[in-house]
C-alpha cells in the first residue's frame, strides 16, 4: 500500500485515448483511481500533492530493445543500474535482450531476472525469451516455457536468423502461443565486415560498408513468412528508405506486421561518424540523412510503430579503439525522450504520435497494461518540462557505461518526475 498521489495543473497526453488537455490524476494503491479534465478531483486524506505548474504528464515510456550486462557482465550494466537510468530518462518499462552470459534461453532464467529486477530495478524489466538456444540460430527453445516463466516476447536480439526455414519454424510455433516475434533484420553475408553505412562516405575514411540491402532483403523475407504464418511479427529496427516502403506495402495486407526505429537513426545520420568517432558505431548503422528523413516520415505515418533507445552500455577498452576493431552499440535510456523530442522542436513529428511510439503502441504490441492514462491502468507515469534545456555530459549519466551517442549534445526537453506502480522513483533537481 502507498500513499496516494494526485498530480495537478498538468497538461495530459494520452495517446491511447487522444487526450491532450490541464487536468489532474489520482494514484491510488499502484493504480490510476481518476482523472479529471479541467477541474481538480477530490484529495484523499493524507495524498501527496505535486503541482505540475503547466509540465506535460504522460504515460511512462517503454523501451523495446535494451541490453544488459546482467547476468555476465555486470561491469557494463547491472539491472539496478539501468533501472536508474531508465527512471532518469522517462522510461518506466523496458524489455531486457536475452543476449547474457547466460543466454535468456530457459524460463528457469527468466524468473530468476523477474525476480532480480524487483528486489533491484526501479523500473518494471520485462525478459525477452531467446528464440534459439545460445543464440546460435540453429535450435528453437521452449516457447511455451520461457511464456509461462514471464517472457514477453520472443527474439535472439543482436542476432539475426538466417535460415529461412527456421524462422518459418520460429514464426508458426510463436503463433500457437500467440507471442510476437522480434527480429533483427541483417544478411551476415551481406553484412560480412562493413562497419558503416555503404556509400561515399565510407570509401572516404576507408572503412567497409554495410549495404542497405543486408536489411531489406531479409526484412522481405520476413514480412513474407509473417503472412505465411499470421504470427505476429515486430522488424526490430529498420534504418533505410526501402525497408519503409516494404513495411508499407506489407501493412497493407497484414495487420500483425509492425517495426521500430532506434533513436539512434531518427536523430543521426553517417556524418556524425566524423573522424572515426567509434561512440556511433552501432549495430544497425547509422545511414545516409536522405534515409533519416524516410524513417521520420515512415513514423509519422504510422509504417513505423515504434521507438526505442537500443540502450547498448559498453566499456571504455572496446569502444576507444581503431573504428572497425570497436565494439557496436551505445547507451540511450537516459536521452532516448529528449532525443526523440528534436523531431517535436524541429517540426518533423508531432508530440503525440512521438508519444505513442513510446507509449501505447509497445503496449499493444506486447500486451502490457501499462502505456496509457485510464482508470485502473497501472500509474506509470512521468512528467516532463518540454522545453528545458540541458547538455548531455557523461560524467552525468547513471549507466555504469558512458558510451553515448549524444555527448554534448544541446537537448529541450526533460524528464522532471518518473512515477512507477504509484511510488516517486526519479525526481529532477536543479
């Protein structure tokens, strides 16, 4: 039992409901009890009262693809770590990768991490459940199991299947259990050792490339096998122009087909690289700014359903290395709001749709009950100033890595109070 909470003089945004309205909501025992439109609700003897004073209040974030160090590599991340961060940057839900030592392959390991996160995370840590075992791509592992242990969805994270019949397999089993299949779409042979986005560019620094075609030749492929199998199929992260117009052309006819972006490429393009900067060499490459714009269109018409961080913490030894020798990944749960809030500020997208990509839709998607504001909705929820302004600076971060693709960066927006199950797990302080 908490005390209950009433936020007041708020601007809410729902995008579930399409509210965007002043109002005030109660928390009551970890849940929304009411919401009042334009005039306050009453108080409950002894309710904490939070004037929001005009800041957006919003339903939590929710990230889709975030890695840990835990269990294996606490060094990187622990849980309780990237719960802080997470908390910091909005986010109130993420779902955690497989890609541990070990993997997240048996339900066993997937009640012991649902455990862990509650005696250490501030925020709710939802398992994925690996689709092979070991990651390796070869043997499927006990959907039904890793379902029944807790698992939210199905994926081998950073890895990406090759065989086209075992993803049939995959996909057609995934529907018996009615789970959505989350796949990173990469060719390893078309990939080979690019380490960057194929194009003038790279052949100025003399690095290998990565073409576009290692993602959508395979994202076709998928999108086929979804329909073949009517599993519910999530594109883990797509970066270029052509795999919107797949994704596109394959809503059309199927419903149960949807992808996300990183915030990485909705925000950054090849150029950022600069001089070898290895802090944006990421696991799907950062991409031409003609392809930038296709993923922000793709997002604001709705091809594109979500965004995420890609929260990758790596240490200092592999990262400050020869930019082809360097490890992929940077973190992102602390910016992946204030990031995402550029495209608001520029113009590109607007707040709500921006909001639902981080919100309502990832709860679709995954069956949560959480991203919206209704009555009886876990109270999950942050409020944000949209228009402070902050410099990202490492030595700031809560994440026991510090490789971020926005050092530096000048941002307007940021998360002020961070609201999980009705207790207060973040509150900014100038």
């Amino acid at each position: 039992m908490t005390r209950p909470l009433l936020i007041e003089n708020a601007r809410i945004i729902d995008p579930a409901s399409g509210t965007d309205g002043k109002g005030a909501v109660l928390v009551e025992n970890g849940l929304i009890s009411d919401i009042a439109l334009g005039a306050p609700v009453g108080v409950p003897e002894g309710a904490e009262v939070v004037n929001a004073k005009g800041l957006i209040l919003a339903p939590g974030l929710i990230d889709m693809r975030v890695f840990t160090g835990e269990p294996g590599k606490e060094y990187r991340e622990t849980l309780a770590s990237a719960g802080e961060a997470a908390a910091a940057g909005g986010v109130t839900s993420f779902v955690m990768m497989p890609d541990t030592s070990p993997v997240v392959d048996d339900g066993a390991l997937v009640d012991f991490l649902i455990r862990r996160a509650k005696a250490t995370s501030k925020v709710n840590v939802l398992p994925a459940g690996a689709i092979t075992k070991g990651l390796a791509g070869q043997d499927i592992t006990e959907f039904g199991l890793l379902q029944e242990a807790g698992a939210v969805c199905l994926t081998d994270g950073r890895h990406s299947i090759q065989s086209s019949a075992l993803l049939r397999t995959v996909m057609s089993y995934a529907a018996n259990y009615d789970m959505t299949v989350i796949h990173h779409v990469s060719d390893s042979g078309l990939t080979g050792d690019g380490v960057m986005n194929e194009g003038l560019f790279a052949t100025i620094l003399g690095l290998k490339g990565i073409p576009r075609e290692a993602e959508t030749i395979p994202l076709a492929r998928d999108l086929q096998l979804a329909a073949l199998t009517s599993a519910k199929y999530h594109a883990a992260q797509i970066s270029c122009a052509a795999s919107v117009e797949l994704m596109a052309a394959a809503k059309k006819r199927n419903a149960s087909v949807t992808s996300g972006v990183s915030i990485n490429n909705l925000a950054l393009n090849e150029n950022d690289i600069g001089r070898y900067r290895t802090f944006f060499k990421l696991g799907t490459p950062l991409r031409s700014e003609d392809d930038r714009q296709a993923v922000i269109e793709g997002l604001r018409s709705g091809t594109i359903d979500t965004i995420h961080s890609d929260h990758d913490p790596q240490d200092t030894e592999v990262k400050r290395q020869p930019f082809a020798e360097a490890s992929d990944g940077a973190i992102g749960l602390e910016t992946l709001l204030s990031a995402a809030l550029r495209l608001h500020h520029s113009g590109d997208v607007d707040l709500m749709t921006i909001l639902r990509a981080m919100t309502s839709r990832p709860a679709e998607i995954l069956g949560l009950p959480s991203g919206r504001i209704a009555k009886g909705a876990p109270a999950d929820l942050i409020l944000f100033d949209l228009d402070y302004p902050w410099q990202v600076s490492e030595r700031d971060l809560r994440s026991r890595s510090r490789n971020t693709s926005f050092e530096g960066a000048r941002l307007a927006g940021k998360v002020m109070r961070t609201v999980v199950g009705g207790e207060t797990v973040f509150e900014h302080i100038d």
